[in-house]
C-alpha cells in the first residue's frame, strides 16, 4: 500500500512539472491562431516587401503619363539700345516663339514603349506574389513541423524524467545500481538542453512568419493551426509543364521583356527622323533721328523653320544595341521555358519520393517504434534489461518521430515547389 501511494504521488509531481513546463511556453508571447489561408490572405496585404514592389506598377504607369508629352515652346524677348544717346540712334524691342514638332512617330514610339514597360513591371509584381506565396507557405509548415518536433523532445524529457525521478526512488530501496541512477538523471538534463534548443528553434519559425506578415509585435505570434494532411495530389506531368509554359508569371513577364525590346528598337528608329522647329518673332525699331543716317521708326515681322542635319545617323549603335536585344530576350524567353520544365519534372520527382516516404512512416514504422520503447521501458521497470537498452529504443523512437515530421515538411514543401513551379495553387 506504501509502494501504491508513493507511485501516485510521483505521478502527480511529474506530471505538474510537465504543466508547469508547457505554461512557461504559452505565457511568454501572445498567441493567435492562424489558418493557412488566413495567414496567406495577411501576408497578400501585410507584406512590406510585396507592398513596395507594387509601387513599381505605379511608377510605370506614371512613366505612361511622362512619355505623352510634347515639347514645350519657347518664347523670347529682348530689349536694345545702341548706346549712341549723342547721335540719337534708335532703340527698339523683339519678341520671338519658337516650337519643334517631332516627326517619325517619336511621340507614339514613346508611349508604347511606357506601356509595355508597365505591362512588364506587372508581369514582375504577379511572379514576385508567386514566389512570396510560396515562400511564406514554406515558412508556415516549417513552424508547423518545428512544433511537431519540440513536442516530439517534451514527451521524451517527461519519459526520461519520470525514468530518472523512478531510477532515484530504486537506488534508495537498494533495487539498481547508482551508476544506473546517476545514467538516467544525466539523459534527463540533456533531453532538457535539447527542449531549450528545440524551444527556440520553434519559437525563432514563430517570429519568421511575422515577417511575411508584415508585423512589428514582438510579444504577439502567430500559431500555425494547420495539419500535414490533405497534401495528396495527382497531377499528369505533361499538362503541368503545359500549363507552366503558358501561365507562369515569369513568362508572361519574359514575353512582355521581348515587347519592350520591340518597342526599344521602334523608338530607335523614330529617333533617327529629322524633327522640324519653327519660329516666328516680331521686332520693333524705334526712330533714328541722326543727320548722317536718319530712320525712321518700323516694325518687322519674321518667321522660319529649323531642319536639322542628322550627320549622327551615320552611327548606328543604338539600334543595333537595340536588335540585339530582341535577340537576347528571345534566347532568354527560350531559358525560361526549358527552365520552367526542368523545374517542375523535377519538383513532381521529389513530390512523388516524399509522398512515398510518408505512405512509408504510416504503413506501421511509428507504431513499431512506440511499441518497442514501451516494451523495453516495462522491462527495465521489472529490472529484465539494462538502462542503455532503454536509451536505445528512446533515442531510435526519437529519430524516427523527427524522421517523420521531416518527412511530413518535406511532404509539404515538395508540394509547394510543384505548385510554385506549374504556376498553380489550391492550397488551403
């Protein structure tokens, strides 16, 4: 009866040391749950580094405006005085405007080649969201996984604790050795330096969400609420690297790179047409009253055009600056796409070697393991094996749980690439 009493009262001290463990967790930062797809909707608007790429749209889109303009006029007007008061020569006033009218279509070359620019600068802003998405979705499952795996080191400390706090029980009432005592009290402090680390780790993928989040609230955390499951999917190969080629944002911004190369070379040739100026003054001339040369007063009126003589059109670098270009992008819009399928074959790869992988950790390795740890623990209770026999299974039962949550991220993550890599997503 002393014995059954002494157990029960073990119990309920480890047991509040594992509480009193898991509230120091929870009382140090405030935590909000989180939906994946919340968490992707928040960091869609939070997003710093995505709010100020967006400001990219805008800035093409102002540059649209900047290149409707025409040239200004000039207007000028000047006074003179001969400086001759004594021989009452006269003075008089001049006024004069002048404009240049661009010929070649330069206006029109100008403002398509802004509004190409604009449709790449959005182009760039999707495929920045696409990979921002992705990203941030990676961050989400690594916390995911990172919790999974502190609570993984939290039942080993409790098994490992309650063994140790048993083991000192035993070596008091003479049935173990005090090397066996003091070898489960050692496993148990390192099991705990383990949980400080796996803690942090946890808490440091806490903190990485809120900066895709936009958030500044150090002592606020979001709390993935999320699972592992509903990651199975079954894409044909074929119509994925299709798909890819003709939606992902990336191409759709090397296409719009091959238009403003285009449009570059149009706005070279435009350029190398004459403009015309004109120009039209009025000028007055006052009275000159002198006796070697009298003048009377007298108006003049004057008007003229300005051709210029385009002896640069000789060097022709800039346009050929701007076909190699064209050349350039085509070779470039030519990468992305064989990029693109390298990409997602080889994402659908790995996809298909995780999902394995997990189908492996289901099909009964978890169970085994956990039944081998409770075997040998009741063993060494009843003092049939050895406690280096106990850390054994502990530690493989240890590997094979962080075996499988990695897994289970990897599970996840390859999913997220193949997605990221099609230029698709349903993930929720």
């Amino acid at each position: 009866m002393y014995n059954h009493y002494k157990k029960m009262f073990l119990l309920l001290l480890l047991t509040s040391m594992g509480l009193a463990v898991q509230a120091q967790t929870d009382t140090n930062f405030i935590r909000t749950d989180l939906a994946l797809d919340q968490y992707l909707n928040k960091v869609g608007k939070q997003n710093l580094g995505y709010i100020a790429t967006q400001y990219d749209v805008s800035i093409a889109d102002a540059g649209i405006e900047s290149a409707k303009v025409f040239p200004d006029p000039e207007l000028s007007i000047g006074v003179y005085d001969n400086q001759q008061a004594s021989l009452h020569l006269g003075r008089g006033y001049n006024a004069g405007l002048s404009n240049i009218f661009e010929l070649g279509g330069k206006r029109s070359a100008r403002i398509g080649l802004a509004k190409s620019q604009a449709d790449l600068s959005k182009a760039l802003l999707q495929d920045y969201f696409r990979n921002l998405r992705a990203d941030a979705a990676l961050a989400y499952y690594s916390a995911l996984q990172q919790y999974c795996q502190y609570k993984v080191m939290l039942d080993s400390y409790h098994t490992m604790k309650q063994l140790a706090d048993a083991d000192s029980i035993r070596y008091k009432l003479g049935a173990i050795m005090e090397v066996d005592a003091r070898q489960s009290k050692l496993e148990a402090g390192n099991l705990l330096n383990t949980l400080y680390q796996g803690e942090a780790d946890w808490k440091t993928a806490l903190v990485q969400l809120n900066l895709f989040m936009g958030k500044e609230q150090h002592d606020t955390l979001a709390f993935p609420t999320g699972d592992f499951e509903h990651l199975n999917r079954n894409f044909p190969l074929m119509n994925m690297i299709d798909n890819a080629q003709n939606n992902r944002a990336d191409v759709v911004a090397a296409k719009g790179n091959k238009t403003v190369a285009e449009k570059t070379l149009k706005l070279a040739k435009a350029n190398r047409k004459i403009d015309l100026g004109v120009n039209a003054g009025y000028q007055y001339n006052g009275e000159s009253t002198n006796e070697i040369a009298p003048t009377p007063m007298y108006k003049s009126v004057n008007a003229g055009i300005a051709i210029p003589l385009k002896f640069s059109n000789a060097y022709k670098g800039e346009l050929k600056a701007a076909r190699y270009a064209i050349q350039q992008s085509a070779t470039q819009y030519d990468q992305v796409l064989l990029q693109i399928s390298t990409e997602v074959t080889q994402a659908y790869m790995n996809y298909e070697a995780a999902q394995k992988q997990v189908s492996q950790y289901r099909s009964g390795l978890m169970t085994e393991a956990a039944k081998v740890l409770e075997g040998k623990i009741y063993s060494y209770k009843r003092g049939e094996t050895s406690l280096l026999e106990v850390l054994n299974a502990q530690r493989t039962y240890n590997d094979i749980q962080q075996s499988y949550y990695q897994s289970l991220y990897n599970y996840a993550a390859t999913l997220i690439n193949l997605e990221r890599s099609a230029g698709i997503w349903d993930l929720q």
